[in-house]
C-alpha cells in the first residue's frame, strides 16, 4: 500500500469532520469521559451567577448548557464552526454561534470566563487565539483550557500501537493540531500573558480502560482508523490490531494526559497583561 497520501489540512474535513456518520456518538462519548473534570476545573474558578461566559468549539453542547445552568442570570455564547450536533439551546441566556473562532471577535474585556477543551489543540493559530481571549476577559475574568497531551507512539512496548498513533501523529501534523507539545505549556502560556493564580488538574487516560475513557478511545480508533485508511496511510488488519487489542481486558497501555488550566486576569491593570 502506497503511504504517500495526503492528508487533509483542516479539521472541519479531517478525522474529526462532523460528515463522519460516528461523530455525533464520538462527541457524546467524550462528554461522558471529560464532562467530570471539566466541571471539577470550573468549580474551582467559582462561576458566579451573572458571568458572561464564552464556549470556543462547544462540540455537542453539554458544558455551554451546564455552564449556563450555573450563571442563570448572566448569559452564554457557545461557538462551534460546525453547530450541527448542538440541538435546540433550551435556555434564553444561552446562544449558538455557528463561526470559525479565528475570523470572529469579541470587545476587550467582554467576558467574566474564556472556556475551551480539546479545541485549542486542534487549531494552528492557537498561541494567537491564546492572546484574543486573554483581551476578551473582564479585569478578574478567568480563561480555562483543557487539551490533551498524547504519548509519543514511539513510547508504547505494542508494535500495534506505534504504528496505528505514529501514523494518526502524521495525520494530526498535517491538519495543523499539535497533540504531544501543547497541553504541557498551557501553564507557562498563561503566565506569560500576565494571567495570575494559575492552577491545573490533569488526568492520565489509559488505553484498554473499561470506563468512559475507553469507550471514547475506541470511538476514536474506529473513526481516525477509517480516515488513515481512506488516506492510505494504514491497511484495515493494522486498524483491527489496535481495536482487538484495545478490547483485550489484558491490555493497558498510557495514551495521554489530559491537562485543565486555568488563570485569572488581574484585577489592578498594573499588575497584566
Ligand atoms: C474535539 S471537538 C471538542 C468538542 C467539545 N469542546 C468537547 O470537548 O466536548 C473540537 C470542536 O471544535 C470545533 N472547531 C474546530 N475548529 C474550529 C474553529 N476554527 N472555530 C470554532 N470551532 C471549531 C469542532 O467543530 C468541534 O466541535
């Protein structure tokens, strides 16, 4: 099989696209396994009942919803350049904007929180997209990201495995995601935009979990595997490896480290950004 194939370069017709008949069920999965700890990352910053409150990339709704469960008296913006899987907001203060966070623009000091997960990651003007929601945020408003750092493949003992995320790291580079370096330098990025009391919690998702997390990973196998294929990057007994694998309750093997981060912009302009 040829492995010189291109892949795509943007993520609304990547892996991920939401044309892909599985998406709306990979989305609800990985609500299920990150919906608990992104709670737990904004209770830690305290939303306050009025907070005006902005979602970037808000997938299949569930954390714009339960954010504005928590603010009844402030209001929610929930982005998504693809609001397909959204449904009905069923909330007056809560609002879907279909758009593309790159080319929208909110005035500086809008919002009381800037949340966003497994979205940042995803788009090459990230460091760029750091810098406007940090301008977007009220004096004492809080930014809270959580993205995902994976495992180099060439770490895994499981041939398997280097090969299916050595082919899918391929992938992701060439759609402008940035999957191994990002997450970690969240903390410091924040920091360096004058944000202060930044905090993390992170959580370490193994593959061959019986939980959340792997229902989610075998979401995403079935659903990168198929695209890996079509691009002609891997054969279908590789993708089945992996998922028989992963099904075997005899397996584990570390995938990624998910890692929430949140700062607050100061109070007192003197002190930043
Ligand atoms: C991996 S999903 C995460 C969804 C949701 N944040 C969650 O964690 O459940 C990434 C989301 O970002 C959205 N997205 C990707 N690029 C975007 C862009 N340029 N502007 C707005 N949303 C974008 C996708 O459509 C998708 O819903």
């Amino acid at each position: 099989m040829s492995r010189d194939t291109t892949l795509s370069t943007d993520y609304a017709s990547g892996a991920l696209s939401k044309d892909t008949p599985e998406e709306r069920e990979r989305l609800r999965l990985l609500q299920e396994w990150g919906d608990p700890d992104t709670r737990t990352a904004l209770e830690a910053v305290g939303l306050g009942p009025d907070w005006r409150c902005l979602e970037i990339g808000a997938g299949a709704g569930s954390v714009a919803r339960w954010i504005a469960d928590r603010c009844p008296d402030g209001f929610v913006t929930a982005v998504d350049i693809d609001t397909r899987y959204l449904g009905d907001t069923e909330r007056a203060h809560l609002e879907w904007r279909t758009g593309d966070i790159r080319a929208l623009d909110f005035a500086p000091g809008t919002f009381d929180l800037v949340h966003s997960r497994l979205t940042f990651c995803h788009l090459p003007e990230r460091e760029e997209l750091l810098a406007r929601a940090v301008r977007w945020l009220k004096p004492g408003g809080w930014l809270v990201l959580g993205d995902v750092m994976c495992v180099p493949s060439d770490f895994s003992a499981h041939a398997p495995i280097r090969r299916f995320f050595g082919a899918l790291e391929a992938g992701w580079t060439a759609q402008g995601s940035d999957m191994t370096r990002w997450a970690t330098t969240v903390p410091a990025r924040l920091a360096r935009a004058g944000l202060r009391d930044i905090d993390v919690l992170s959580r370490i998702n193994l593959l061959g979990d019986q939980g959340p997390y792997g229902a989610l990973a075998a979401a995403n196998i079935r659903q990168e595997g198929a695209y890996l294929v079509g691009a002609g990057l891997l054969t279908p007994a590789e993708v089945d490896e992996v998922t028989d694998l992963c099904a075997d309750p005899g397996f584990t093997d570390i995938r990624s480290i998910t890692v929430y981060t949140w700062g607050r912009k100061p109070l007192d302009p003197k002190e930043g950004p």
